[in-house]
C-alpha cells in the first residue's frame, strides 16, 4: 500500500509533468534575424492566425506556436518580446523572422538583417489546440495540418514540418468553386499511431484533423 507521503508527491508532480509536454524551453542564444511585413500582411500564418505586420510577432522554423522570445539588438539594447505564431524563414543564414513591428521596436528595419539575442519568455498555452477527427474506425489514417489558399503558403509549411517528420505532402480541394491547399502527413495503419503523432502535432501548436487516407484522393 503506498503511504499518503508518496501519494501527495504523485499528485503535486502531476501538474507540472502535464505543463512540460506543453512547453519546449530553447536555451538562450545569438540568432540571426530578418523581418517581414506589407507583401505578407492579411494573410494566414502556419498558427491559423492571420499576420499583422504591427503586431509583435516572429516566425521560426521548429519553436511551438504560442513560444514566446525576448528579442535583443545588441548593437543599440533596445527589446522587443514576440510570440512566435508563424514558419519561417526559409532562406539560408537566417534563424527568425520578425514581423515588421517588432523589427521596428528594435531598430532593424533598414538594416534588414542582424545578429540578436533571444531569451526564452515562456509559452502561451493557448495554442495547445485538441485534436479533431473525421468519424471513422478504419484505416488507413492521414493527419491534416492545414489548409490554405495560396499554394506558397503550403508549400512553406510543408518545407518546415518536412525538417522533423517524414511523408509530408499537399493535396488540393475544391470547396464552392474555390481551391484550396491541405497541408497533409503520412498514411498510417495504426490508429494509435496516428493518434500519438497527432497529439504532439496539437501540442506544438497546428490544428490537426485525423482522418481516412482515401479521403483526401
């Protein structure tokens, strides 16, 4: 029979083993960062959001949405703290984009392009989203991330999940004479599997669907 002393230590540890499969702590460093702004203003983000370039935001290629990151220029201190709700950047070099109100908090809009530091801030939980499943019990299974209408936006999307997991691809739908672009991952036999990997999708932030492979063909 455990003690009521072991019991009381299971249930306090509980709520914080609950909060670190929620939360990814990057270690404090140098990062290069660029910025983004009017071409990208209005449209969709990897997050689900909608980007507003005088918003402070950033974008990076693996940080769970929801992160949020003290950003620094060391060349003249100023500071900026950004949540991070978007992909990117996909040019070589470059660590993090930052939207076009937060370069200007920290003087980087003419240089374009400059070593910062970043200090990890915490996360806002928020973007923990549950996953949601089309009704069906047999396989096999594929995991809608997103759906876009501009097929550059999927295709960012797809280069930056392609960086942790396998099988990532694009499929196109039309829904009332509109195209759309589904950012799509695997086709997997194993529901528990499927379920698993979704799960640890949701955590990092993407809105997942599980749903029959054939019914995205």
């Amino acid at each position: 029979m455990k003690s009521p002393l072991l019991l009381l230590i299971i249930v306090l540890l509980l709520p914080a083993c609950a909060a670190s499969r929620h939360e990814t702590r990057p270690e404090d460093r140098y990062m290069v960062a660029s910025w983004y702004g009017k071409k990208f203003h209005g449209r969709l983000t990897a997050s689900g959001e909608t980007y507003n370039m005088y918003a402070r935001t950033a974008a990076h290629k693996t940080l769970p949405f929801g992160t949020k990151l003290k950003i620094t220029n060391p060349e003249n201190g100023r500071s900026v703290v950004v949540k991070v709700n978007d992909r990117g950047p996909f040019i070589r070099g470059r660590d993090i984009d930052l939207s076009y109100g937060a370069a200007k908090k920290i003087g980087l809009i003419h240089k374009g392009t400059a070593r910062v530091r970043v200090n990890y801030m915490g996360r806002d939980t928020s973007f923990v989203r549950p996953v949601k499943y089309v009704s069906s019990s047999a396989g096999p299974f594929t995991l809608q991330i997103a759906s876009f209408r501009d097929y550059k936006n999927a295709g960012d999307l797809k280069s930056a999940l392609s960086r942790t997991y396998r099988n990532v691809y694009i499929t196109k739908i039309s829904i009332k004479g509109k195209r759309y672009y589904r950012v799509m991952i695997g086709k997997f036999t194993d529901r528990k599997y499927a379920d698993r990997l979704a799960s640890k999708l949701s955590r990092e932030g993407y809105r997942v669907l599980v749903m029959r492979y054939r019914e995205v063909l």
